[in-house]
C-alpha cells in the first residue's frame, strides 16, 4: 500500500461502509464535515457511480490533505477509504491517481473513457 502523496491541486475521498457499518459511518460522516468543514456528499446506502460498496464522499484540496488524510487515517476503524486526485480526467483520477486507506475494493470504470496513460 502506498500512503497518499499530497500532488495534486484537488482531491476526494470516499468512505466504504455496508449495514453492519452503518452506525459508525453516519458518526464518522458528521465528524468530519465537523471537524474540517468541507463538503460531505450524500451517505449513499446504495452503489454510486464506480463505487461497489455504500460510500460518502469528501471534498478538499491540497491545503487540507496533510491534516485531513493522518486523521482519517487513524479514525477509520479498519473501515476503506479511497483518496484520489480530481483532474477533470475520471478514469485517469480513478485509476492512476489512486490511493488506498485500508483494503482496496474493486471498483467499476467501464463507464469512464481511458485517458492518456503515457
């Protein structure tokens, strides 16, 4: 596992959590939107986009990843956090620029255009 390296002007994460999870999820999510005062987007109970798994997603840059990405680190309770770059290149932003908190879980790209992998 490669821990994220702070290269890029704008970022997501993504929370993974199924219905065991729910609970803590729906505390996590309001910690943060708390704690950091970012946008939080919807607590998806269903599959969203290329997400497999029940997910929340959280908006920041790259002046709040090195306070944001150590404390998800450490509260995440052995839950998956996705953290990848926002380019405006969705396959490029969801496969390259890719970092994983916890195990990876699969994820569904046939709906995005590969983009220049050079």
């Amino acid at each position: 596992m490669t821990f994220p390296v702070n290269i890029h002007q704008n970022y997501h994460a993504h929370f993974y959590f199924d219905k065991q999870s729910g609970e803590f999820a729906a505390d996590f999510y309001q910690r943060v939107s708390q704690q950091f005062d970012l946008y939080v987007g919807r607590f998806n109970q269903k599959r969203v986009g290329p997400h497999t798994k029940w997910s929340f997603e959280i908006d920041f840059t790259n002046q709040q990843f090195e306070s944001l990405i150590p404390w998800l680190e450490a509260n995440r309770n052995g839950h998956t956090i996705l953290v990848h770059a926002v380019t405006g290149d969705d396959y490029l932003d969801h496969t390259r620029y890719v970092y994983w908190l916890g195990e990876p879980i699969e994820l569904d790209i046939t709906g995005f255009t590969a983009g220049n992998l050079s």
